[in-house]
C-alpha cells in the first residue's frame, strides 16, 4: 500500500509572498466604510490597540505600527483601509479636543 496524496489537475503551489494576495486583508467595503463611517474606524483602530497591548504591553505602538505596515505592503486595499482608520481617529481626536478647548473657554469668560 502507497501513501500517496492525490491533488486537482488544476492544483497550483504558492509562495509565501503570494499567499499575501489570498489571506486575510481589508475588502473595498471595509476600506469604504473605515473612510466613511467614524465609528467603525474608531472601533476597528481600538480592537487592534487592544490586541497589541495584550501581546506585548511595552511595545505595542511599535508593534502596531510596523504590523500595519507589513500588512499594507503590496496591497492597496489595506492601505486605503489603514489610512482611513487613521485619517476618521485622528479628525475625532483634533475635533474634540477642539470642543473641549472651546467649551473651557466659554466657562472661564462667560
């Protein structure tokens, strides 16, 4: 008896750097919506914080950064995903700090 394995015609190997374009990775959808919907960015830039401090609690904005940078590489639809996650934070961040700035004024003048 042979241990043979027996795969489709059409079986292909791949590379690891060409299993970058068939694993994981944002769709057009979620990189639309993390540009379009502030609160999915903000929910999705948390969850990912929150995974790399659970890893390593000393390094973790190091991490994150270099992980969504080798996970944009090659892949434009990861990019737009990223870039909106951080564009729609960063606006929300600057937006209310500049509420708070305002409304600390109107309570030491008014």
């Amino acid at each position: 008896m042979e241990n043979k394995m027996m795969m489709p015609a059409s079986y292909n190997v791949l590379s690891n750097e060409e299993m970058t374009y068939t694993e994981g990775g944002a769709t057009v959808g979620q990189a639309l919506a993390a540009w379009f919907w502030p609160g999915y960015a903000t929910q999705i830039g948390i969850g990912k914080c929150r995974e790399e401090v659970a890893k390593d609690r000393n390094n973790w904005l190091s991490n994150a950064w270099n992980n969504m940078l080798a996970e944009c590489k090659g892949n434009v639809t990861n990019g737009f995903y990223y870039a909106g996650i951080i564009v729609n934070n960063a606006v929300f961040t600057i937006g209310s700090l500049g509420l708070y700035a305002v409304a600390a004024l109107g309570n030491i003048y008014f």
